[in-house]
C-alpha cells in the first residue's frame, strides 16, 4: 500500500486543488500503488473537501479505477467484440468461478486479480486472456483451471528456491 | 407575467420559471419523481415529459424554461405513453411485494403504476440483488426498491450538508450507497431521516420497534411508559385524513391508554425541565466567562454532525440532555423510586418525530447500570401504524389528560417543536433567571416562522444577547464556518437538524407540503396564544420536581440526570 507520505506526495502536487482535479489525483494514486485504498480516498476527500462517498461514487463509476491491490498475477480477460464472438463471456465465467472473485477483486491469499478489458487489439487470437504479458490465445473455459495452475506451480517453485 | 397555452387553455407564467412550477400552479398535475422544489432540477426520472409545440423530442417540464406562446400539452398520447413505458421500465427491476412493503398505499411508484393503467410486466429480466442494510439503529436501506430518483442523495447533499450517500457504479449496476458500499452505521450519517421523507418507494424507511413495545405490553410485569414529543400532536392527526395543523394531543394521549400503556406523559413537560437547566446553563456560561455561543442539544441529527465533522464545537454544545432522554432519565429515577418499582421492570417507549431519536436513545452514555433511560421510539408515522393495527379510530376516541407527575407542561415546551422554539422558550425562562422579572412581550417575533435561518439581537434587562435559529444542517455548517473564521456576535444558538424543525422531522406521515408544515407550526403558535402558562419555570410540575428531588438547576443531582457530555466520533468521512 502507498504510505501516508506518498499520497502526501500526490497530493503536494496538486495545492489548493478543487474538484475538478480529482479524476488526475486518482489516477496518480492509483499509477503509484495499483489500486484505490480506502486511506487514500478519504485523505484525498480531506484535500479536496469532498465527501468520501462522492469520491468513492466518481471512482466507481469508471472502469479504471480498482480497489483491491492487484494480485501477484493479474489477469485481463478481453471481453471485446472479436473475442465476444469467439466465447469469452464463458471464459469469463470459467475464471471467476475458479478463482471464486469477480472482476476487480483480488484472491484473498492475493495471488490472482481479474480485470475485465474492451480490447486488447490482438483480435486474432480471440477469445484472448493476458496474465502479467504472457497472452494466452484461443482459450477454451476448460483451459482456465491448467493455466492458473502453472502459475500457482511458478509461485510454489520461486518460494521453494528463495 | 406572460401567457403560456397549456392543453388548448392560456396560463400565466413568470418569466424564467420552469414549465412544471407553471403546471402546478394552474393545477395540472403532472408526476414527478424526483422532482425537489426549491432545489435545482436533476432532470434524471423523465416522469414530467410533456410535450412542447416546435420539439422534436418530449422535454421535461421540471429543467425547461417558459417562452412566450409556448404551446404544451401535458397529457398527449405521446407523453403519457412516455411516462407509462418509465414506469414500466422502473418496476421491471422492482420486487413484486407491494404487499409486504411498508409504504404498501402510499409509494409514489405503486399511485403512478395506478394512474398509468400499468396492469401486466411488460419487461422481464433479471433482477438486481442487494442486501437490506439494517445496519443503522434509525434508518434502513432496501436498495433493490430503490429507483435511483436521487432525492436522497440531493437532500443528504444540499440541504444537510452531510453527503453520507451517493450514486456508486454505472448502468445496470448503479446503486445508491455509503463510501465504499457499507453499513450505514459506520458512514456519517446522522439518522436525521430526511431522505425517508423524499424516497417515492420503500427503498429508506425508519428502523421499526413497533415489535419490541407489542412485547413489552404484553408482559404483565413490566410497567410501560410512554412519553410523546411537543410536535407529535400536531401532525398525528394527518394520518387519519385529519386536516394538518389540528392538534389531537388529548385523543392521542386516549390512543396510547387504549394501547395499553400504564402511564402516558408529555415530553414538553422534560422541554420545560431542559429549557430550567439550559437557560441556568446559559446564565452561568455567560457569567462566569464560559464557552459561547452556547448551542442546543436537543437534536440528536445535530449533535453527530457536530461530533464527526465540527469536533472543536463539542465545548459549545449545552451539556443538557435532549428533553427525551431527561424524562428517560427522571423516568427510571424520580418516577421509579415515587411508585416503588424496579427501574429493570419499566419499559419506557418515546413518541417522536424524529428517526434521529432511535440513535440517541442507543447511546451507551444514554444509560444508567447498563439499563437504558428510553428502551424504545416509535415514530409518528410509528404510533399511527400501531393505531390502526389495533383498530382504533382516533375521532372517536373521548380525550383524555397525561398523566402526573409528568404530563403537565407550559406553551414554552410546546414550543420545542418548530424551528425556534426553543429559542424562545429559553428567551422567555433566561430573561426571569437573570432579571427576576417576566418578559413583558413573550412572543419573540424575530425567531418565529419557517426561515431557516433568524438572527436578532434580544435585551434581557441590561445584557444585549446575539441569538440565531438555524434548521437544515446545511444552515448549520454555513454558520459555523464564520465562527471557525472568526465571527462574535453571537451569544446562543438553536440548531434543529430539519427544516423547518421537528414539526417537519423525519418520523413525521409523508407527503406533508410546505403548507402542511406551516399550518402545523401555526397550531403550535395557537396553543401558546390561547393557554395562560407559556413560560418553563412557571410549570408547578417542574417546580416540584426540584423541589422533592433535583434541588436546582445544575445541582449535582441534576448533572448526574439531566446532563452529559460528548466526543469527537471517527466515521467515514
């Protein structure tokens, strides 16, 4: 999580700032540290003296913008037209019933996140899933369980090494 | 003035004025629903399309402005199938149980599915889920009957500058909630309620405890006690088709006997008793250099506001108790210890006008040994239902008097419910306290009426004092600022968390309009006109109780009973 010291930061750089700056600051917040933490969405609603139910409201209303920390592997599943086509609503399903998250949410061990993207322009490739850059072309639903496991494995096989 | 045609008939119209506010005036009702007046217009239902000579598209006649010879026509074919598609589209995500729901005969939603003819579901589809949040001891939320009118949100917002809701997420998943979707409990909230007031559907409703007096009643070992506030028997009538402003104070006092209650008492008669402690308060704090201005306790919407957003005013708040939790407390001590009963075995249930209530009583430092001083409030709206489930008819009830020793009160408690009230009340009671002498004129015209926000300067014998009533917490928080940024002139604050006071709260029946809530404050004027006792120190009741046990005002048994303190409280702000 971004220190009290960095989002002092962020906000240094915005001085006097008003409403109209919240989307920017947010998204600085969010550069720095991935995702929205519910400490710097009230200290942001302190600096610009707004309610953090607003802010709260205004963030959620875009895509963008997370509130979970991203998971150690954070997948993207394209849900744009090709791959719609192509069946990833049901891969989709296959991935937030495996994990048991929806999109925008992390694992509570925080090894997966699952975010939903309109289109990755690897049309292609479609349906098509991204896990930390490695694309994953043509994913079948029964694919999902054989690919979280090589990353599960790669997890497993980097803390026996360390 | 100009003239405007509406259905083939000529209107006038002021000039800037939006279309709707014209209708109104002619008397054509067109339906709205998330229509606020007085506020700017959000334009987001699309209920109050009508048609207009010249546009291509239907407009919405609560954000179009009037033109000269503008032709409109309110109810065209096009319009109303408009309006009814809406609704339509509105119940298509709607539980289907009218039945069960609270505001079952009186939902905005359920007249409009009425009036529109809406007699199938035309749209299917899957449902949003949500949970009910019960977590708050005033108010309940059930999201999945919410229509996302937003006049929640806008009230919360702008006329009591709280903002603990919003709109959160987009499209077929926005809801209205908290920051960061939690309990209400933990948001900043004030329990004020006036977003119940506003909500069309049964998506807000009071916290009900109903329940819990049924059961108290129903036990032959406890003593149940009821006590009903200075507002409520002005607006109870309002429920049983009575005209607003009647005051039905003795078929209510009927009402609770026939209920089953032991005892029914008059929280006027704790008003008088906190207007003794609280004008003693404020001739002290004035004598001895104390902290001031000194402002008002009795609102408990008021008191959490200051709490978690004004911190460095809590030493100004009037250490009094709400007058509902000083008769809690003499309740449970003078009352117990008077007719020999254990104060474990007295249900005390309280009448108010005010959802915020529900959360004061619920306050740790709000009991003694861990046995609360109010055990349960019933809202107005409350007190009606449980009238009708037992099915009693309040016009044919023979009134009846509250009972000793504490039913007897003064106009000045009375008082308590409007906007100002308290103001005056404490005016009439400081300016005996410090001079020895009665206010000559006891109407303080300065304070009256339904303005949010009154100021004066008041002469009490040779002291010039700066008072200000305030209601709408939006009001509040504008004051307070010039306080922080340094202004003086002020003496004594009253701060009632509605607009408009308790008469207008947030346990009041719904639907009252502006003239309903001015009529009921007139009642209030009248009984304070019409009776000879109308100031705090003269009620004999009061005066016996400090002479039989309090002492004086401010004594120690006084502190211990009648006064409190308060901190700062950490919520999401």
């Amino acid at each position: 999580m971004v220190s009290s010291i960095e989002i002092q930061s962020i906000l240094e750089k915005h001085p006097g700032a008003r409403r109209d700056s919240l989307i920017p600051i947010l998204q600085e917040v969010q550069e720095k540290d991935g995702y929205l933490s519910r400490e710097a969405i009230v200290r942001i609603g302190a600096h610009l003296g707004l309610p953090a139910s607003k802010i709260f409201g205004v963030a959620t209303f875009y895509n963008q913008f997370r509130f979970q920390p991203q998971g150690r592997f954070h997948i993207q599943v394209c849900r744009g037209t090709a791959c719609h086509v192509k069946g990833s609503a049901r891969v989709l399903d296959a991935i937030e019933q495996a994990l048991e998250v929806a999109s925008g949410q992390t694992t509570r061990d925080g090894m997966f996140s699952l975010e939903v993207v309109a289109c990755m322009g690897a049309c292609g490739l479609a349906p098509v899933i991204n896990v930390n850059g490695d694309f994953f072309a043509g994913v079948a639903p029964d694919e999902v369980k054989k690919i979280l496991d090589t990353y599960r494995r790669k997890a497993a096989d980097e803390a026996q090494t360390n | 003035m100009i003239k405007i045609e509406v259905n083939g008939k000529s209107i006038e119209a002021q000039p800037g004025e939006m279309l709707l506010s014209a209708l109104k005036r002619a008397g054509i009702k067109v339906p709205t629903l998330c229509y606020i007046e007085g506020l700017f217009p959000s334009g987001a239902c699309r209920m109050c399309v009508v048609e207009v000579e010249g546009q291509r598209n239907l407009v919405p006649s609560c954000a179009f402005p009037v033109a000269e010879g503008m032709k409109v026509k309110t109810h065209s074919a096009r319009a109303v199938r408009a309006r009814k598609t809406i609704v339509e589209l509105l119940l298509a995500d709607h539980p289907d149980d009218c039945l069960y729901c609270v505001r079952n005969g009186n939902c905005q939603l359920q007249e409009l599915a009425e009036e529109l003819g809406v007699r199938q579901r035309r749209y299917t589809g899957e449902k949003n889920v949500y949970k009910l949040d019960t977590s708050g001891l005033s108010i309940v939320r059930d999201p999945a009957k919410c229509i996302l009118c937003g006049k929640c949100v806008r009230v919360c917002e702008e006329i009591m500058g709280v903002a603990a809701i919003d709109f959160i997420g987009r499209g077929s998943e926005t809801r209205i909630g908290t920051a960061f979707d939690q309990g209400l409990n933990i948001s900043s909230c004030i329990n004020c309620g006036q977003c119940i007031m506003v909500c069309p559907t049964g998506a807000l409703r009071e916290q009900s405890y109903i329940k819990e007096v049924v059961n108290a009643l129903n036990d032959p070992e406890v003593t149940v006690v009821a006590q009903h506030a200075p507002s409520v028997s002005v607006t109870l009538g309002e429920e049983f088709g009575i005209a607003p402003g009647t005051d039905v104070d003795g078929v209510m006092t009927a009402a609770l006997r026939a209920l089953g209650f032991d005892r029914v008492f008059d929280t006027a008669f704790s008003a008088d008793l906190t207007i003794m402690e609280e004008a003693s308060e404020l001739a002290h704090r004035i004598n001895t250099g104390g902290t001031l201005p000194m402002m008002t306790s009795c609102s408990p919407g008021w008191i959490k506001f200051v709490e978690q957003f004004y911190p460095d005013f809590i030493g100004n708040i009037s250490s009094c108790r709400s007058p509902q939790q000083m008769m809690g407390a003499v309740i449970k001590s003078y009352y117990a210890e008077r007719e020999g009963l254990d104060p474990k075995k007295i249900f005390s249930v309280s009448i108010m006008p005010c959802t915020a209530k529900k959360f004061e009583a619920g306050r740790t430092e709000m009991s003694r040994d861990g046995i609360p001083d109010v055990d349960a409030v019933l809202t107005t709206r409350e007190l009606a239902r449980f009238i009708r489930m037992r099915g009693l008819d309040i016009r044919t009830l023979d009134p009846d008097t509250a009972d000793t020793p504490f039913g007897e009160r003064t106009t000045a408690g009375k008082l308590f419910g409007a906007t100002g009230g308290v103001m005056e009340a404490a005016i009439r009671t400081a300016h005996y306290l410090l001079t020895g002498k009665e206010l000559e004129h006891l109407e303080v015209e300065a304070v009256r009426g339904l303005k949010e926000v009154k100021e004066a300067r008041v002469k009490i014998g040779e002291l010039e004092v700066g008072v200000a009533a305030l209601s709408g917490l939006g009001n509040a928080r504008r004051l307070l600022d010039e306080i922080r940024a340094g202004r003086k002139d002020l003496h004594f604050i009253e701060v009632m968390t509605c607009p408009g006071g308790c008469i207008a709260g947030g346990g009041q029946p719904l639907g009252a309009d502006l003239s309903a809530v001015r009529a009921r404050m007139q009642a209030l004027y009248t009984i304070d006109h019409d009776e000879p006792v109308r100031a705090s120190h003269n009620n004999p009741s009061v005066q016996r109780l400090y002479k039989e046990f309090l002492g004086e005002p401010l004594s120690h048994k006084s502190h211990e009973l009648l006064h409190t303190n308060y901190a700062e409280r950490e919520v999401v702000r």
